[in-house]
C-alpha cells in the first residue's frame, strides 16, 4: 500500500481500494494477480471506465443547491438559517440522481465525519435508502437503524419512533440527511397520504435548536409533496428546492450526447469510434435507453466493453447492438439494427423474452401433465 486507499499494480499504476470492504479487496487482488498482463491492462480500462464521473449542466444547479445546504448552516452563526432546508432530486429510473448526489457529497469535506472540539467523532451527514415497501414508522426506524441506534421491539407509537429519531439525530449532531428512494413511503396517492410524509418531512426540518437539512431523492412522483403540501399551507413549499433529472431527448440533446459517447469512447476506453455521430445512431441511442441518462452512459460503455474483450481498436453500431441485446431482446427488436427502431418499446424487449420463457413452461408443463395422463 502506498496510502490509504490506493495499491499500486504490477502494471505501475494505482489501483482504486477505498470504496470496498478490504477483505473483498484482498479477494479481486488474487483474482487479478493470476490474469495474464493483457486482463490485467483489460480489467484497470474497465474498473476507471465505470468509475469516471460524466459532468453535465445539470451539475451547475445541484452544485448551487448543495452550496446553499452547506453555507445555511454556518450562516446561523452571524443569525438565523434560511427556512429552505430540503432540496428534492427527481428523475426516473436510471436518470443519475444517485450518483450525481454522491458526487456532491464526495467534493465537499463539510460531509465527512469530524472530530469535534470535545473530541467526539460525528458524522455531519447520515445516508438512508427508503426500503420497500415502508411505512412512516418503518422510515422512522430505517432513520434511527443509519444512526446506529437500531429499535427492535414492536410497541411504540408513531410519535414515540419519530422523537426518538429527532432526539438522536440532535444528539449525533446531525447536519444533513440523504434519504434516497423516498417514493417508497408515498403507498397511496391520497391527498391524505401525501399530506401525512409532508407533515414528517416538515416536522423534521423544524427540530427545537436544530436546524437539520434534508436531500431527498426518488422518482417524479415525490414532487407531490411539495406542490400538495404548497397547496395545503404552502410550508413544505417555502421550505424546499427542486431539481428534475429530466429524460434527454431528441434533437435537444443530440449535442450533449455525442460529446459523451465520444468521450467514453476515445477518452475512458481508448477506443476509436466508428460511425457514431450521426443524428439517426444517437436518436437511437436515447430511444433505446428511454433517454434516461444513466442508462444512456451504461450502455456506451457496455458497447465498449465489448470491443475491448473481443480485441477491437473500435466501437461501432455493431458493439452497441450486440451490448443491448445483452438485456434480452431479439435480433428483430433490437433498436440499433432493426428497419422500424421508432415503434420498438425499449422496455418490452426482455419482457417478450420473459413472456416466452413463461410460455415454453406453461407449454412443457401441459405436455408434462398429458404425458403422466397417458401413462395412467
Ligand atoms: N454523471 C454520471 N457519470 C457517470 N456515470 C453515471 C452518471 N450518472 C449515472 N451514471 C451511471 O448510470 C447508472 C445509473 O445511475 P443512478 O443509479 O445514479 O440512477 P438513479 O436515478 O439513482 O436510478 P434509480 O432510480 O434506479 O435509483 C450508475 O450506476 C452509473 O453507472
Ligand atoms: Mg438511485
């Protein structure tokens, strides 16, 4: 090791150990040591190719956003916190949210554990993923689980779980909290249901002498909250900020999506491209990812992965069809080969897959079930 997080390679270059469990570390450190130095070369393109970050406008207004959380809280010290404390990240599936917030989080040092002045270690953001399905009080006790302060038992009241959690989140001096997926606590699409989260989230922005701030992140269905609980009393609305990941769409983002693809392409794989800047290959691209960005990214670099495996200098049409027919469609429904791409439903394809599947079943089943008939 050289320091912390990094080992360096039989290649020379350093390898990347600071996000995994050190005992699995250990175990990809055999894995590779018994790879041929060609793998080797293979496996140190792929590990930095789907680790690098791809910047976009989109980080601008987050970037402003999380400036805004951090400088609220050391504004109360010339006195008081403006009221926006929770910003909302929306987007469908694969949209980046996720990432692009990670992201955030890993520029900023005011995020990382600290020691304090009476010699406490305290971590100034607290991470959640709503897991599914949730209830309020299931949300309660996953928040006070990321405090390290699990609750087992069953008898506790709504009220009793939610100061609990206030209390500890005061208590560890909690300046920020992420929770991720937060749609899942959104199980009905009431007025009432929806008021009920605003009314939690509202609450938990107004802690006694504590100003606490919220990142909240899920798909576009959470931006109900802010505009019902704006409709209600207009407080959740005061209090927030939104940003949308929004689909990329043709011909608007053609631009910004050839840019990428080239620079996964040439930059991160060192590959050469092939016929991939024309409007019509890009088109595809986004129709054949749902334009969700994330996606789109994911599949570039699944196109380049192939040509790296199979020895290519290049990545053309070709290594992106065979990358998306990695997901489970037939030749005949693939977006980047097939004469009618337009009408294809990029999310059908492994459905008609798994419908087939369940069909030879039912189908093998019946035969099974005529067979055991005759020998009766
Ligand atoms: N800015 C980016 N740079 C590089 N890769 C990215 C970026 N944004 C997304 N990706 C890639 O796309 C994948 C999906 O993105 P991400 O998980 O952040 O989406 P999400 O909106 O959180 O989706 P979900 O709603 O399913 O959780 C990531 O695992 C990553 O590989
Ligand atoms: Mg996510």
């Amino acid at each position: 090791m050289t320091d912390k997080g990094t080992i360096m390679t039989s290649q020379g270059t350093s390898m990347n150990t600071a996000i995994y469990d050190e005992h699995f570390i250990e175990a990809a450190k055999a894995v590779y040591d018994s790879l041929d130095p060609e793998r080797q070369l293979r496996v140190e393109t792929l590990g930095r190719m789907h680790s690098a970050y791809i910047g976009t406008h989109r980080d601008r207004q987050l970037d402003m956003l999380f400036d805004s959380l951090i400088e609220n809280v050391a504004a109360t010290l010339f006195g008081t916190a403006a009221k926006r404390r929770a910003i909302f990240v929306v987007g469908e599936s694969g949209s980046g949210k996720t990432t692009a917030i990670e992201r955030q989080i890993a520029k900023r040092p005011q995020f990382a554990p600290r020691l304090t002045a009476d010699g406490q270690w305290v971590r100034p953001l607290v991470i959640q993923e709503a897991g599914k399905p949730l209830t309020l009080k299931g949300l309660a006790r996953g928040g006070l689980k990321a405090l390290n302060f699990p609750v087992t038992y069953k008898q506790i009241t709504e009220q009793e779980i939610f100061d609990l959690w206030k209390e500890q989140l005061k208590e560890q001096r909690v300046l920020y909290l992420w929770i991720d997926e937060m749609q899942h606590v959104l199980r009905g699409n009431t007025t009432k249901e929806i008021q009920n989260v605003a009314d939690v989230l509202k609450s938990l922005v107004q802690i006694d002498g504590w100003p606490l701030h919220l990142i909240l992140s899920g798909v576009p269905a959470l931006a109900q909250f802010v505009h019902l609980a704006g409709d209600a009393d207009g407080q959740l609305k005061g209090r927030s900020n939104l940003v949308e990941l929004r689909p990329l769409s043709y011909p608007e983002d053609v631009k910004s999506i050839r840019k990428i693809v080239l620079k996964i392409v040439t930059k991160d794989a060192a590959l050469i491209p092939v016929d991939l800047e024309g409007d019509e290959f890009i088109h595809r691209l986004i129709h054949a990812c749902n334009g969700a960005f994330g996606l789109i990214i994911q599949l570039v670099r699944a196109a380049c992965e192939h040509s790296l495996r199979t020895k290519a200098t290049t990545v053309d049409v070709g290594s992106f069809a065979f990358a998306y027919s990695l997901g489970g469609c037939r030749p005949s429904q693939n977006i980047f080969t097939a004469e009618a791409w337009q009408t294809i439903v990029p999310d059908n394809a492994l459905g008609e897959l798994l419908a087939r599947v369940s069909k030879q079943q039912d189908q093998k089943a019946e035969v099974a079930k005529l067979a055991k008939k005759k020998e009766k």
